[in-house]
C-alpha cells in the first residue's frame, strides 16, 4: 500500500504539492526574467456559464502571461455544443480547451490531450478532487498507464425539493421529507390533495412515474439504477446488461429501479401521485413551475434547480397567478433506499456535471492545462461558487460550503456521488425516455427494458470501452 494510503495526514502535503506542481507553463519567450506569450492564443468553449462568470478568472490568468489572448466562447444550447466541437475536431480543429459532461470520458479519451505528468499525477488528483471525479476523469490510456483527462470546477448532484408549508400543514410531526422511498411514498399518500378536476390533483405529493412532463426523468432513472445496484455493464463493457438478472436467480435490479420510478404514475398504487396532466410536456419549466405555483410538493433537482424555481415564481407572479412563498423552498438529501441513519448500506446520489478538458488538437497543450489548474484553485472556485452556486469538486472546500443555508446539501451528499459512462447522451436519453413510457401502467416494462439494452448494444464499441486500472490491484502488485 502507498504511502499516501497509509498516511491520513499527508493529504494536506499532497494537495498542496498538487497545487505547486499543477503550476507549469508553457514557456514562448523569455524577457528580463518574465515570461512572455506573444502571439499564443488559446480558444475556450463553454456550455452554459457566461462570460461575467468566466472572463474575470480568464483575465486574471492572462494578467501573469504577458502577451496571451485567450477566447471564451459560451453556448446555451447542449444539442449545438456538442454538434460544433465534434465536427470542427473532426476537422483537426475546435477549440483547445472544452468542457465534456463527465459520463463521457470513457469513450471519447481519444479526443483529449491528457494531463502531463509534469503538471499533476493520478495519485495527487485522488487526494484533491472527490472520488467520483477520480473515478470519472482518471482512465487508463491504451497503453494501460494512467492519465488525467480532465478537471472539473464543480460536480453536481440530484437532492430532494420539497416545499416546506405542504410538510407544515400536512405532516407537521415530521416537518420535512423522510430519508427511504418507502418513507417517501408515505409522506406522498398524505401530501396528495385530490379533487375532481381533470388531472385528479389539486396538490401532487412528487414529481416522479412520466418521462413526458419531468424534466430530468431520465437522470431520476439513473440515480435508482445505482441505488440498486444495477450492473450497467459486464466487466469490460463490451455490453450492456442492465436488463438482465443478478445477484441471484430471480434478482433484477434494474427492473426493481424501474418499477420504483415509475409506482408514482400508477394510479392502482397507493402512492399514485403524478399522471400526464398534473404538468404540461408542452411547458418548459414542466414540474419546475408545477412546484413554483405550488402545485406539487416535492420534486427532484441539481443545485441549479433552485434559481430555475425563484425564475418560475417570477413568471407566475408576473402573471398575477399565485406562487409558493420563497422562503418555503427547501433541499434535502436525496431519498435512500435504506434508512442511512441505522443502515450499514452506502449512500448513494447521481451525478452530473462538466469537467474541463484539452483537446487533441491544441498546438498549446502544457499552457491549456496550466490554465485549467489555475481555474480549479481555490481562490477561483470560491468566485466561481459565488457567481453560479454549483457546489465544489475539491474535498478541501467541502466543509466550508455545507454551511451554506441553501446549497450546502449539494456539499454534503458530495461524498456518496456515483456516476457511469454513457457513449451517446442522446441515445440513452431516448431509449430510457421509451422505457419510462412504456411502464406507466402497461405491463410491458421488462420487455421495454431489454429493448433498450438491445437498442444501446448497438452503440457501444465492439472492442469495449476503456476502463480504469484498479488502485488495490495497483498497491498489491507493489507491494509484492
């Protein structure tokens, strides 16, 4: 076993040495002791955070690199970002620095530049960011070594909103949201208030059964895969098998998932509490502004979810409709399937989030991660908390967001985050989307889920996709 594993408190000394180390530069010319970048531009694409979020961190970046222009460039349609930088890299183009959703990097390794080992090492990487961004931006290239193929400023993940008047008025001994799904579909059967009204609701308990009228649905789905224990993949994720049993002859998890999900769309449930008409699927905001006007009592969301919500009481309010106070919304931790509170069972949340990366065709790869590193200090990603709320990727910052009054849920469920890899986020998107559909009430899910299975075998590369070398294998193999 490593040192670093064996020895809590050189955490502190290797993140550190992470930072110092993480502090080379691309070196253009030298000029009575300063380093001078004349000429060298670098081209940054960005889905969703604007420029006043990021040019102030830029700008301070090009301030200590004399000479370096860097171009920010920020899209706010996923479909069009993911569109333009496959097909300018696939024209030996595109930016030199780009952000990926984190589920990709296990398939699209071969478009990145990693990490030099002169910058910052796997190990190091491990003891600064969480364990989920480890697992995710940390691959094995094809030589079986280790590599950094990115670095995120934040790492995001699904929590519990709940409107804390509903609890107030209707379960008042308890305040707030239960910890399990079996609490849950308790807490729902009483928030319900049904009436004669087409979509049977004047008050929904929670947004979850439909993928039509749930804005994150599918993540939803993803969540309860991993809190079930799904397998997604075999071993060398040359295909999939989330539809097929395990742990035990009649055991199918990823079934079991499913029909967790989808048992709130079931009107013969008792904890029926969503249906096709109690949100519009026409509606952008969908069951986020079902909440905003009060209409549903819990929903599921990330850290962003919050600014959408006070954006649809705006909405509402502004037309002269009635809207949930602000102060009533609250977050709690995502819902487990065992009580976390006498369980020996771990924890588990989804996450979602972009990680910082460089592409294969930079003519600057060193300066491109040099920037990267800077941007995922602490000093930046205190402004960067500050500006957009998206929760930290660094254990060291942890502490200090839990006590935010709003977000600091998103910190601490940070540590339980899991992931899997996704080759197309459009073809999962879909084929789970019909999978949801199918089980509302249908009685064909299991067959709608082996179709999707057969469906995203197609997609996966018939030689697997990469996969990480095992650190205890790694330590055993030393220590021998």
């Amino acid at each position: 076993m490593s040192n670093f594993k064996r020895f809590p408190f050189l955490i502190f000394i290797c993140i550190l040495t992470f930072s110092l180390v993480f502090s080379g530069c691309f070196r253009k010319e030298q000029d009575e002791g300063i380093t001078r970048y004349n000429g060298v531009e670098l081209t940054y694409y960005k889905v969703f955070d604007g420029s006043d979020v990021m040019e102030p961190l830029i700008n301070k970046f090009e301030a200590t690199h004399p000479g370096l222009v860097i171009h920010y460039k920020k899209f706010d349609d996923f479909e069009e970002y993911q569109r333009v930088i496959l097909n300018e890299m696939a024209e030996g183009e595109g930016p030199d620095i780009f952000s990926m959703q984190n589920t990709w990097f296990m398939s699209n390794y071969k478009k990145i530049t990693p990490m030099p080992s002169d910058i910052g090492t796997p190990d190091l990487f491990e003891g600064l960011f969480v364990d989920v961004a480890y697992k995710d931006l940390v691959r094995t290239d094809d030589e079986g070594h280790e590599q950094i193929y990115g670095v995120p400023m934040t790492v995001d993940t699904l929590a519990l909103y709940y409107n804390k008047d509903h609890f107030e008025d209707r379960l008042p001994s308890k305040g707030k949201p239960s910890d399990t799904w079996e609490g849950i579909k308790e807490d729902v059967f009483v928030l319900n208030k049904t009436d004669e009204s087409f979509d049977r609701f004047e008050v929904s308990g929670i947004a979850m059964g439909r993928a039509d009228n749930i804005s994150r649905a599918v993540d939803i789905l993803y969540l309860l895969f991993l809190q079930h224990d799904t397998q997604i993949y075999d071993d060398l994720m040359t295909e999939a098998v989330f539809a097929a049993r395990q742990n035990g002859l009649f055991s199918y998890p990823g079934m079991e998932a499913l029909d967790l999900y989808s048992g709130f769309a079931d009107e013969d449930n008792k904890h029926f509490s969503w249906n096709e008409y109690t949100a519009d699927d026409d509606s952008e905001g969908q069951e986020i502004e079902a909440f905003a006007r009060g209409d549903v009592s819990m929903i599921i969301g990330y850290s962003y979810t919050y600014d959408l919500i006070e954006n649809y009481i705006r909405l509402v309010e502004s037309k002269k409709q009635t809207a949930i106070d602000k102060d009533a919304i609250r977050i709690a931790s995502i819902p487990q399937l065992y009580d976390p509170d006498v369980s020996n069972e771990k924890r588990v949340t989804y996450a979602s989030y972009f990680a910082e990366t460089v592409s294969r065709n930079t003519e600057n790869p060193e300066l491109a991660w040099d920037l990267l590193v800077f941007l995922t200090q602490g000093e930046q990603l205190d402004s960067y908390f500050n500006e957009t709320h998206k929760p930290t990727s660094r254990r060291d910052m942890i502490e200090d967001q839990k006590d935010d009054p709003i977000y600091g849920v998103f910190a601490e469920q940070i540590g339980f985050a899991e992931s899997f890899p996704i080759v197309d986020y459009y073809t999962y998107k879909d084929a789970f989307e019909r999978v949801i559909d199918a089980s509302s009430g249908s009685g064909i899910a299991q067959g709608a889920l082996i179709d999707a299975q057969d469906h995203i075998n197609e997609f996966l590369p018939k030689d697997g996709i990469i996969v990480p070398v095992a650190k205890e294998t790694e330590e055993e193999e030393s220590e021998e």
